[in-house]
C-alpha cells in the first residue's frame, strides 16, 4: 500500500483529511520532529480506532510534514508512491494525474 493510500483509507475511516488531524494533533502538542509515536498512536487507537501501520502514517506527516522519502517513488514495490509529496487535503480535492 502506498503512503498516500494510508492517508486515503484513514480519511475513508475517519471523515477526516490529513490536514484536519495535523490540526487536532497541534492541539494536543503532537507536532515536530521530536514526538515520540507511542501517545500519539495510543490517542488515535482510543479516538479514531486506527492501528498502528495507519497511525504510523500520521506520525510521519506530524513529524515531518507532507514530503516521503523518493527512495519508493517511481518503483513497482509495494510501498511506492507516484510522488514524494504527500496530497493532505483530502481525496476530494486532490488534483487529478494527467
């Protein structure tokens, strides 16, 4: 599965966009390269009921924002991306690959 296909099943679950929970996660103080992932997956395991491979995603875009590593764009391995920039805003408004 794809980074951006976990961001896509989590919004599917959730009703909510990327973007939306950096927001709340801001607000709980869940933000910045030095967050450790084990609350912040404890609080969306409680809240959301997401496990912990859909929890890491979000912890990587709360620490690190929408960019991933390149090493998997392009490739035709099972995490591979089609860019290295993550969509946050929700599938609706992600802009169409031409």
């Amino acid at each position: 599965m794809s980074f951006q296909a976990y961001l896509d099943t989590i919004e599917d679950k959730t009703g909510l966009t990327p973007r939306q929970f950096i927001a709340l996660a801001q607000e709980r103080g869940f933000e910045g390269p030095g967050q450790k992932a084990g609350p912040i997956l404890e609080w969306l395991k409680e809240e959301y009921g997401l496990g912990r491979g859909h929890g890491m995603a979000l912890v990587h875009v709360f620490k690190n924002g929408a960019k991933i590593d390149g090493k998997h764009v392009g490739t035709t391995g099972s995490h591979r991306d089609e860019s290295d920039t993550l969509w946050l805003d929700g599938k609706k408004t992600r802009p169409s690959a031409s």
